[in-house]
C-alpha cells in the first residue's frame, strides 16, 4: 500500500470516528434534555402569589391582614430562592412550556402580586431588580391613578401609571378586572356580572394592560379566586389563554390552563412552609 493510500485510508476512519463521537454526543446531549424535561413535567412549576407589602414597624391595622408580607420575610424567600438556583420565568416562557414543552431553566419559579399596590414598586421592585428577578403584577386597571401616587403606610395606595411604565424592566402587568374586583354576597363581581357586563369589564382591562411595553393581555388573574364555565368563556372570547385561581398546587403542564393554581404567601406563611413550596425539587 502506497503512502498516500494509507494516509487516505487512515483520514477516513478518523473521519468516521469523529463523526461517531458527534452521533453519540448528540445523542447524550437529547437524552438529557429529554429528562430534564421529564423532570420538570414531574416537578411542575411553583407559582406564588404575593399581595401587599409591608415593614413590620409600620403595619399597623393591617399587621394580621392575610394579605400582607412582611418586606424582612420577602427578602429572606428572595435570597433563600436564589441561593437555592431558582431563576424566575416570564408569562412568555411559561406559556411556551405549557403549549410547546419549550425546556424551562431547572428551577423554575413564577412570581405574582394581586391588585397593583403600589408597595410593590415601593418594596419588591428593588429587592427583585437586586435579584435579578422578575415578577407579574395582576392589576385592578380601573384602579390606576394618572397622577403619581404617594406611599402612605397607614393606606392602601395603588400603582399609577408612571410608575407602573418606569418599573417595566422586572414587572410583567396583566389583568385582574377593571371594576369587579368586588364582593356580590360571597362571590365576586365577575362571577355575578350578566355576561355583557363582564366581557366589557375584561376588554376594557386588556385595553389598558395593552398600553404597557411589558403588557401581558394572555394573562389573567380571577379575584378572589372565583370562576366560571361562564366567566372562562368570556376570558377565551378576548384572547386570554391562561388563567390563575388562587388555591394551591402544583402546576404541570396538565393543568387547566384556565385553571392554573399558586401558593398563597403572606404574614402566616413560615419560612419552613414555603420552603415547602419546592420540595420537589429537593427529593
């Protein structure tokens, strides 16, 4: 055999074994993405949900209102999350895995806040910027002031809209209703709203949340937790494709997109509580 037809030969059978080496890396490569979204279909998504909050010296009348976090207790779930390798998902990204399986980081977790108050531009805005998280505020729109709003401990103070546009590079904004954010007996408004009344409510919502560069119009939150076949419908009419109730479990990709549940933090919620929150992802 001629030099040149050994050394043709020998390229040849390292071509072959560096494309084999490939193939079978390819191959590694899938199968771990295979199973980390396996895992995560197993391990779901924790989604929680946050209110109002509030410094402990200053809560006053509503230091044992079940909406309240303490702004200390806050910061600690922030640091433990992130020390933890939790890493926040926009709407977007978790819209992509419940419709697509689209891979998720692999400690995902959602943050929420009903209402708009503004302690959430006031407190959690700095402490998530820090963290480099982000977070969706679900906000009464009929309840945004065009005037900036000044914090008052002592008061419910809600987002105006200044505000709201300036802190658009952690919050995500979607709608929680205009105006039926309110009780009719134990129900809420939107439950109890004849059907035209409801479906004006929630388009002239959207048409707000709209008016935001990080705007979210698929996004909805039901108040107080209340639903409807009827009211899902109407949510389906205006684009909406994933909804939050407000009772715990955990969120997989069989879930109701309709349907989606949260856990609920505030005061009462120890640390050991929500720890448990992502337990599966500790077994």
């Amino acid at each position: 055999m001629t030099m040149a037809r050994r050394s043709l030969k020998l390229s040849t059978v390292a071509l072959f074994l560096a494309i084999l080496l490939v193939t079978m890396l390819l191959s590694r490569i899938e199968e771990g993405r295979k199973a980390t979204a396996a895992a995560a279909e197993e391990r779901g998504v924790p989604v929680l949900m946050y209110h109002h909050l509030l410094k402990r010296a200053e809560a006053g009348r509503y230091a044992d209102n079940e909406i309240v976090t303490f702004v200390d207790a806050f910061e600690k779930q922030l640091d433990w999350l992130s020390a933890e390798g939790f890493e926040t998902v926009s709407p977007a990204m978790l819209r992509d895995w419940l419709e697509n399986g689209t891979p998720l980081p692999s400690r995902p977790v959602m943050i929420t806040f009903d209402d708009g108050y503004l302690s959430n531009f006031v407190y959690a805005y700095p402490l998530l910027k820090a963290h480099g998280y982000t977070a969706v505020i679900f906000s009464v729109t009929g309840g945004i002031s065009e005037q900036p709003a000044s914090f008052h401990a002592n008061q419910i103070n809600m987002l105006d809209r200044k505000t709201m546009e300036s802190a658009g590079d952690v919050f995500y904004y979607a709608s929680h209703t205009d105006d039926l954010h309110h009780l009719t007996g134990k129900r809420s408004a939107l439950v109890t709203a004849d059907s035209e009344t409801a479906a004006a409510d929630i388009k002239k919502s959207l048409a707000v949340i709209r008016q935001f560069p990080s705007g979210v119009d698929y996004l909805f939150s039901y108040p107080y937790g209340n639903y409807s076949d009827r009211v899902e419908a109407l949510l389906k009419e205006q684009g909406i494709t994933l909804a939050f109730r407000a009772y715990k479990g955990k969120l997989t990709r069989k879930s109701d997109p309709l349907a989606l549940p949260r856990y609920p933090v505030s005061h009462s919620v120890s640390m050991d509580t929500f720890k448990g929150y992502f337990s599966e992802y500790f077994k």
